[in-house]
C-alpha cells in the first residue's frame, strides 16, 4: 500500500512571495490533515478534511493561508504572501473515516528568507 | 482545551540503559493517546497507541500504559540501542477535536555506544 505523497519535499522562497505544497493522501482515506511543524515544537494542525469538506480550519491563518481538497482526494495548500515565521515543515496525514490512526506523509520543508 | 506535556530534552543515554520519557496530558471525555517517532532525516511514524484507560501500548521493544487516574501516558523501554536515536512525540486525538492529534513538544533522545 502506498503511503501519504507530498510535494515539494524542500521549498525556500522570499518573504513575501507565494508557495503552494501538494499531498496525496492513502486511497481510501476520508480524513486528510495539513500539521505545521516549526523547529524544535511538534506538529500543530492547520485545518481538516473529511472527504471535500472543511472539519476544522480554527487555527488557519486565512488572511495568508488557504487550502482545498477537490473531489475528496488531493490537497493542496497554500501560503500568500509569505512570512519568516511560516518556515516550517508542513505534514500532510490522512487517515480512514472516524479512525484515530493518522499516517503522515514525509513533509515539505519550508524556508522563508 | 486538550493538551499534551512532555518531559523536555535532550535526553541522553548510554546503550542498553533505561528509558522513561513522561508524558502527561490535559482533554475532556477519553481520548486516545499516542506516541509518534521521527528519526533523523524521516516523518512522523507511529509508536505505539492506547485507547481506553489502562491500556498498554507495546511496540520494538517501546512500552507506555494509559493511567486516567494520573492522567499519564509514560514512554519506557528496558534497553535502549544508538539505532533508538530520535525524537519522540506524544499526542492525543479526542471525538471533540474531530480526531485530530494534539502533540507535545518532543523529547530528543541520544544513545552513546
């Protein structure tokens, strides 16, 4: 079985400019999670999918970020303008309908200079 | 809200000595708990998991027991080898979060041979 797919797996860009990271999750997992991951910290979630539609999104910051799961399966995420403080690993999880056990994907490391 | 607090590192050992790494943590109702693994260079890999009270987890050799009372989900194992290198995560994932993991901070844990 294939595993959580993402990528980049490494992005640097300019403070101000834009990025946008992909995952593709398990098949057959409903619940798709983006996490951010700034050194030193664990993982925090941005927002959750169950199938196309937005679970949780409370710790999104949408004035930059934004994220979206078209047709239940791929994500995508994106930054616009970008901030020092966005560098960080960005995971992608998925997991199967109203189970506890997440599968992480290997992250795309972000640097903001 | 659901939290998760972790004994902070860096942990360092010498081979084949004990390992207790504390974990305690904060949620409504009965969550599950969790710990995650991230070697060097690698994602996040699931440990071990428990999900009722009194509950033990068990993987490589990796132990940790779910205590309500004490509310504590300590990660312990009888001998560690270099190759334990890594950075441990505990988490949690209650209904009221929609599944999704709360993570502490990380213990970093160095083997010497």
């Amino acid at each position: 079985e294939a595993g959580v797919a993402q990528s980049p797996r490494y992005k640097i860009i300019e403070k101000r400019q834009s990025v946008a990271f992909w995952c593709n999750p398990i098949s057959g997992h409903a619940t798709l999670y983006w996490y951010q991951q700034i050194l030193g910290q664990g993982p925090k979630l941005l927002i959750q999918f169950q199938n196309n539609g937005v679970v949780d999104d409370s710790q999104l910051p949408k004035d930059r970020f934004s994220a979206e799961r078209l047709k239940g399966v791929d994500s995508t995420l994106k930054i616009q303008p970008a901030k020092l403080e966005d560098s960080a690993v960005y995971l992608c999880a998925s997991s199967p309908s109203h189970s506890r056990e997440q599968y992480f994907g290997p992250g795309t490391r972000l640097t903001v200079t | 809200g659901n939290s998760v607090t972790q004994m902070e590192g860096p942990v360092t050992l010498s081979e084949e000595a004990f390992l207790t790494i504390n974990c305690t943590y904060t949620a409504t109702g009965y969550p599950s708990l969790f710990w995650y693994v991230q070697y060097p260079g690698e994602g996040l890999q699931l440990l071990l998991k428990a999900t009722k009270a009194d509950d033990k987890g068990s993987n490589k050799g990796f132990e940790a027991t779910y205590r309500k009372e004490t509310t504590s989900f300590h990660l312990e194992k009888g001998s560690v080898q270099v190759s334990d290198s890594a950075v441990y995560f505990c988490a949690l994932s209650g209904v009221d979060s929609g599944y999704a993991l709360n993570f502490g901070k990380g213990t970093s844990l160095l083997v010497t041979p």
